[in-house]
C-alpha cells in the first residue's frame, strides 16, 4: 500500500479543509471487463470533482446512512447509521428516531470535505433519508424507485416512469429522474414537509396504484416476488422511516462502478445506464440535470387523497411493510402467499395460535 496522502477542499467561509487518505491506492472496484481497477484515490478524487453537486443536489442538511466496504466491493459490506468513530469536529450530526423508537444521531453532509472524509472511511454509496434535518420526522421529498424483475429491459423501466411522471405530474408534484446505477430507475419529487412518514408513504402507495391501475401488465404493487411475475415493482416501501435509496451522484458497489446519475425526462429513452460510471459522470456535473428541484415543491396531499379514495371507494388497504418494521395496524400477514392458510390469520393480519 503506498503511503497515506492528505487533500485539500474549500469549506465554509473561504476556509480549507485537510482531509487524510490513508492507502489510497487500495483497490475498490477490481479490474474486470468493465475496465482496469478503480483504487480509493479514484473514488476521492471522482467525490472531489462532483462534490457540490453530490452535497447540494443529495446530501446537505439530511441524516445519512454510509455503505461502506473496507476491502473494496469484493470484501464485507455494512452499513454505517453511527456516525463512525474519529469524526471531525467540523462535521454535524443529527438525532433521528427509528421504528422502533430508539433514537440515535446520524451524520449530516454540509460538505464536500465531508464526503470525502466517508470515502477515507471506504464508503462507496450515501444513502440519505428524505427528510432537513429542521424536522427528522417530516419528509420533504417523494422517492419512487422502479425495480423491473427478470425478464424486463430498461425499455421497459423508461416506459414505466413517463408512467409514473403522468400520474405525479397531473396531481402537482414535478418529478425528477435518475438512473439508480443497476437495472432501475428512480423518481423523485420535493415536497412540502408538512406530514408524517406514514402518511407520506400511503401518498405514495396512492401514486403507486394509479400506476398500476394503468399499466398493469407492466407494473406491480405486489411486495411477494411470487406475485410481480416479470412486471416491474414500485417500491412504496423506500417511503418508510428509515428506508433509503442510494443517493444522486452516489457510485454503486457493483463491477464497472456506475452512478445513480440524475439524468432530464428528455434523454431518457436514449441514455445508456452501464456508461455512467465514475470515470465518465463527472462531464455532466456542468449541465446538473436537477436544476430546480429546491424550488419544485409540491403538495403531498394530493397523493394521500388517491390512497383515501382507494381505501373509501375501492376497499384497498394497507400494503406490507418492511420486515424489520414493527408490525402496523391493518397490515397484511407477513407470510408468502403460497404458504398462507387462511385460517392462522385475522383480519388485521395477526397470527392466531390453533
């Protein structure tokens, strides 16, 4: 390993940051067919080149959960939601409730220094929580991320979001889209933080089965895979409490190490997701296709009024929820279908002991 280095960033005030990079020529994405390795130094200097960008379009004044990968995307993966010990003392944490009601700070990401500080700690993605850290328990953006099954093309996916886009568009939400640096894609829409996850969440279940309802050979809301079949799944999960998706401009721990590039509605269609990597984003950065989204706030009441129509008119209910979640009022047994006997369960979804 050669020899720890230290770098420089602007910070707040005209200052300058010094942040150590021990070993920056491990290796963090192996040489495969996707091109030579990629080393640490790599990473830190792709975060220094897109950084403001990372901060102002992702990261700043949010709770942030770090995956980190010591030995690169090969070793053990882990997610860091403590902030990870020999914190700066210029960096800020805030203090964030879970589901199951303990409370403990997170790191927030004011700055690029920052974020490379969790690069010298081997994070490779940030996953922020979509809420300001003024009010941990509000979001104040809509997160959509479409998981096409085997079977589907990115073609398929595209499809699905000027889906998704309609729907959101023509209840006054303006969203914004990016690759999600696999096979997906993610919608986003800032929102006014005016309720609470679960309701924010059952405004996106709301969406979701307005999609469905108009695409339903190719979307789903089904939360068991043995019920998607090759649709694609509209995650309305990311919506709950400490529940993250991988962050705008965030590399990805898979071969090639692409981005979760934002990217306009217009190049959609044409844009090829395995080309935006690390060593080939940063050309974009200039053009920052989310210009705006601050400014685009909408009314997430508009969502949660599609899922009361839902539950008064229809008779739909609550979905399932995550299994590390505690379980929630109404909601489904937590069981596959296929194994589900009806008789083990009530009708809020509760298992009954014979």
């Amino acid at each position: 390993m050669s020899a720890a280095t230290t770098l420089e960033v602007p910070g707040p005030d005209g200052e300058t940051r010094q942040v150590r990079l021990s070993s920056p020529d491990k290796v963090m994405w192996p040489e495969g067919e996707h091109g030579p390795a990629i080393t640490k130094r790599e990473l830190a200097d792709y975060v220094i080149a897109v950084g403001d960008r990372l901060v102002g379009d992702a990261l700043e004044d949010r709770p942030v959960t770090l995956q980190r990968f010591r030995d690169g995307i090969e070793g053990q993966e882990f997610y860091s939601k403590n902030p990870p010990k020999g914190l700066p003392d210029w960096v800020r944490t805030t203090m964030c409730t879970y589901p199951s009601g303990r409370s403990h700070p997170q790191l927030v990401v004011d700055e690029v220094a920052t974020a490379l500080w969790c690069v010298q700690m081997s994070t490779i993605t940030w996953h922020p929580w979509p809420v300001r850290t003024g009010d941990n328990d509000r979001p104040d953006e809509l997160r959509i991320d479409l998981d096409p099954q085997p079977g589907r093309a990115f073609a398929d996916v595209v499809e699905a979001a000027r889906g998704l886009r309609e729907v959101m568009t023509q209840i006054g939400l303006t969203p914004f889209v990016k690759t999600s640096g696999n096979r997906g894609v993610h919608v986003y829409a800032r929102i006014e933080p005016t309720h609470e996850f679960l309701d924010v969440r059952h405004g996106v279940i709301g969406i979701a089965r307005a999609l469905e309802r108009r695409m339903p050979d190719l979307v789903t809301t089904a939360w068991w895979k043995e019920e998607r079949g090759e649709r694609i799944f509209v995650d309305y999960n990311q919506a709950n409490r400490d529940r993250t998706i991988a962050s705008a401009w965030s590399p990805r721990p898979i071969a090639g190490a692409p981005v979760s590039t934002p990217i306009t509605w217009d190049e959609l269609d044409s844009v090829d997701p395995r080309s935006l990597t690390i060593r080939t984003v940063v050309e974009r950065v200039q053009d920052d296709p989310w210009a705006g989204i601050d400014e685009a706030k909408g009314d997430v009441a508009a969502a949660i009024a599609l899922w009361d129509k839902d539950v008064e008119e229809r008779g739909l209910g609550e979905l399932s929820f995550p299994p590390d979640h505690p379980k929630m009022p109404g909601e489904p047994p937590r069981v596959q279908p296929s194994k589900k006997v009806a008789s083990h369960w009530d009708a809020e979804g509760n298992r009954v002991e014979e």
